[in-house]
C-alpha cells in the first residue's frame, strides 16, 4: 500500500504546468468507439482514469496504444458490445460507453458504474434519454442491457443538467437517423471540448456550452488528431494549495475563464490574482479572510469538483464560511479526516459550517475519494507538523505526479511503500 508523508509550513513558489482535462479526455476516449478510422489524443494526463478507460477500450477490440503521452486508437476491429464489470466498477465515465457502443453495435451491457463515492450516481437521465433515441433497455441482476434496431434522433429535455447524461446523448446521437436536440444541457467546458472532438472527425454538433446542443446525424466519421483542454478542477487545486500554503505560483497552460467562480471567491478571500493569456499567478503571503458562504452550482457556478479543497482552505481562513454542496449527496466524507487535524466543521445536511483556526496541526489521514483526498493534501501542505495520508490511490486517479508538482513547488511530500 502507499501513502503520502507530509511535512506542512512550507511556501509553495515557482509554476506548475497544467494536465490536460481528465473530464474531457475520458468522454473523448468513449467517443473514438464511434469511428473506425485512427483517433490520436494528444497530452493525455498519467492517471488510473485514463488508463482504465483505455483497458475497456481494448477489451471491446479497440487497439488503443500509448506513443509518448499520447494515446492512438484504432477502432476498426472493435467486436464486443459488453463493458467488464470489474473495470466498470472502477470508474463512473465507463458508462458514457453505453452511447458510443449502442451508436456502432445497437446494443450494450454494462454493469452498474463505480466511481468516487460521494452519492447515489443514478443513471436514469442516461436511459430516459436512450430511450428516446429508441433504445430498449432492460435492467437485470445489476446490468443494464441496451438495443435498438436503428438509432432516431428525437428531443430530450434533461430534468436536471447532467454532465454524463448530457455526453451520453450526444455520444448516441451522433450516427442517429435526423436530429436531436438536448435541452437543459450541462454546459461545462469539457462537454465544448467533446463537441469540437465530434466535429473534428465529422459530426455535426453545436449549441456546446449554451443550454441547448444540437446533433445532426451522419452516416460516416473520419478520424483526428486532438488536444483537450487543460483540467480546471488541477489547476483549481495548485490554485488553492497556494493560497492555503501562501507564496507565489503561476499554473500554465490553462483556461482561466473556466475557473472564474473560484478566482471571483479567492479575490474575495483576499489573495492576489492575476491572468495572462494561459497563465494564473496568485501570490498570497497572509492569513486570508474567511468567504461567508459557497454553493457548488452545474457551470458556470462554483464547481463541486472543488467543493473539498475550498472547504479545507475555510478551515485555515479568520473567520467563518458555510458551504453548501448541492450536486450530490455525501459529498463530505473528508471532513472527519480534517477535525482529526483541528478543524471546526459542523456537516448538517449538505452544508459545511466552517470556524476558521489559526492553524491545523498534523495528522493520520485517510483519502475516501478524489477530490476529497486531494483536499486532506492540501490541509497537510498547510498544516503544523507531519501528516500521513493513505488511500492515495483515490487520488492517482485524476491527478498526474501529484507529489512530483507539489515538490517542484516546494512542498515537503514523499509517497512511501508500507
Ligand atoms: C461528472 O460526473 C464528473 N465526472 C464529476 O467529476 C463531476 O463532479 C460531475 O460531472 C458534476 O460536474 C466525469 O466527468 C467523469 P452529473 P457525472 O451527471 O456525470 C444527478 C471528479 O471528481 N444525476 O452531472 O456523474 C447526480 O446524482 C468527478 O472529477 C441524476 O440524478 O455528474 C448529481 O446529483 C466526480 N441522474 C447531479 O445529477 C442521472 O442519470 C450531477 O451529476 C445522472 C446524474
């Protein structure tokens, strides 16, 4: 097993390059399914995501090979309709497979997705809207088997702004005979990228971003090479390590208009932003005041995928703060691991109700999911004294060299064997 060995107090100074997004790479990984022509995706971050998605994609007859850092995949001799269950269980985006093998095969199987644990994950926004592509769906003995005898596009109206949901759709409605429209469409960016991902081999796709998307079918799709956009939700972290830790950081190559929310609330907080063209350099060297309150929204609000790091740096901020996560129900599970090091947080419901402390002391922490783990990190960079992190697997499943970038920076981290 391994695990992290923190020393906190240090600064972190110096500049972090970005990863490219793993929320839009493994969308774009279910899409190559689609189209029997080479696919190269270039960049794609060292992560357990990642590579477990390119484990189904083999397992369903796709070659799919790593040059460098990019990953080239060759669909053509693609034969198998059934997603494993063992890798389904391991990650929550297998189930955007469900779209891209049902478009090429007209049917699917797929065990019940897994995922970080941070509530109930239903699927039936993905379903309702397959069916109303015409797909039959049968769910039995925790399998969810799909079938069509063609694919039609129709309207779906999401009851709430999915992102899977949303990816999955147009996944199946890209070869769909007609159009479909999606309306109450997430509109993250990584749903954009998907869309210029589709366009890129031959679909036509628009309205990514806005509340409605708009798929035209086509009988044929070419091939491409692509770059995703950079991960907001790495960047939001170095981000907010730095603020926690205080110093001076510059994250690279990346979009700062897609993490506004949380510029808006560290600028509130009383860091010291700027943006350049790709570059966020904040530069903190005080105890920040607290931000009253934060409430995780679908984009463009406050991104959930940030809730547990905001919430550690509350911890550490002079004065009190209330988050409020509104997107899934347990989104909390790190927060015994944070008293453990001295904070008040009181957890009622689905609100966080943070008094910020002068500092959190060291401690034996457990990582229960991603961004949970990645937060009880941040807490240790900050924290008095030496802290031991286990779990950390959680974490090696959206972040590349975690370790590797924070010691760049100056952090005193090590991931050790036990
Ligand atoms: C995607 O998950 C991301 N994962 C999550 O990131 C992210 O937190 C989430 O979107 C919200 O932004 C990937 O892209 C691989 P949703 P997804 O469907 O698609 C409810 C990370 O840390 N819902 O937008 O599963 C659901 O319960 C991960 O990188 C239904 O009710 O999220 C939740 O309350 C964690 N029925 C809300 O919608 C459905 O059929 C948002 O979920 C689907 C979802």
């Amino acid at each position: 097993m391994e695990k992290y060995i923190i020393n906190g107090g240090n600064k972190l100074y110096g500049s972090v390059k970005i990863q490219t997004a793993k929320n839009s790479v493994l969308p774009i990984l279910a899409a190559a399914v689609l189209t029997d022509a080479k696919v190269k995706i270039l960049n794609v971050p060292q992560i357990t995501d990642v590579k477990n998605m390119v484990k189904i994609l083999s397992c369903l007859g796709c070659n799919a090979v790593y040059e460098d850092s990019n990953i080239i995949i060759d669909s053509s001799s693609a034969h198998c309709y059934e997603i494993p269950s063992a890798l389904a269980h391991e990650l929550r985006s297998s189930v955007f497979l469900l779209g891209s093998v049902i478009s090429r095969f007209h049917k699917a199987k797929i065990a019940y997705p897994g995922g970080c644990d941070i509530g109930l994950r239903p699927v039936d926004l993905h379903l309702t809207g397959l069916k109303r592509l015409g797909v039959q769906i049968t769910e039995k003995n925790g399998y969810i088997l799909c079938e069509c005898d063609k694919l039609s596009g129709n309207e779906i109206m999401l009851d709430c702004p999915s992102v899977g949901a949303t990816e999955n759709i147009m996944l199946a409605a890209v070869k769909a005979e007609g159009t479909t429209v999606i309306k109450n469409a997430a509109r993250e960016p990584e749903i954009e990228d998907l869309q210029k991902f589709l366009n890129c081999i031959g679909a036509k796709v628009s309205g990514a971003g806005s509340g409605t998307i708009i798929v035209e079918g086509v009988k044929t799709l070419g091939g491409c090479e692509f770059l995703p956009i950079p991960d907001r939700i790495e960047a939001g972290t170095f981000i907010i390590a730095t603020a926690m830790c205080g110093g001076e950081v510059c994250a690279e190559g990346v979009c700062p208009e897609n993490i506004s929310s949380l510029i808006h609330k560290l600028r509130e907080n009383g860091c010291k932003i700027h943006i350049k063209n790709d570059k966020i350099i904040i530069e903190n060297h005080r105890r920040l005041i607290s931000v009253k309150t934060i409430e995780t929204q679908p984009y463009p609000g406050f991104p959930t995928d940030l809730q547990a790091q905001i919430t550690a740096l509350c911890c550490v901020c002079g004065g009190n703060s209330i988050v409020t996560e509104n997107l899934f129900e347990t989104r909390f599970k790190y927060v015994p691991e944070l008293k453990k090091m001295g904070a008040d947080i009181t957890v009622i419901d689905r609100n966080a109700f943070v008094r910020g402390v002068d500092r959190l002391k060291g401690a034996d922490l457990v990582a229960h999911d991603l961004r949970g783990g990645a937060a009880l990190v941040l807490a240790a960079l900050a924290a008095e004294g030496r802290s031991g992190v286990v779990d950390i697997y959680h974490i090696d499943r959206g972040y590349g060299s975690f370790e590797y970038k924070l010691r760049k920076l100056g952090a005193d981290i090590v991931r050790v064997t036990v």
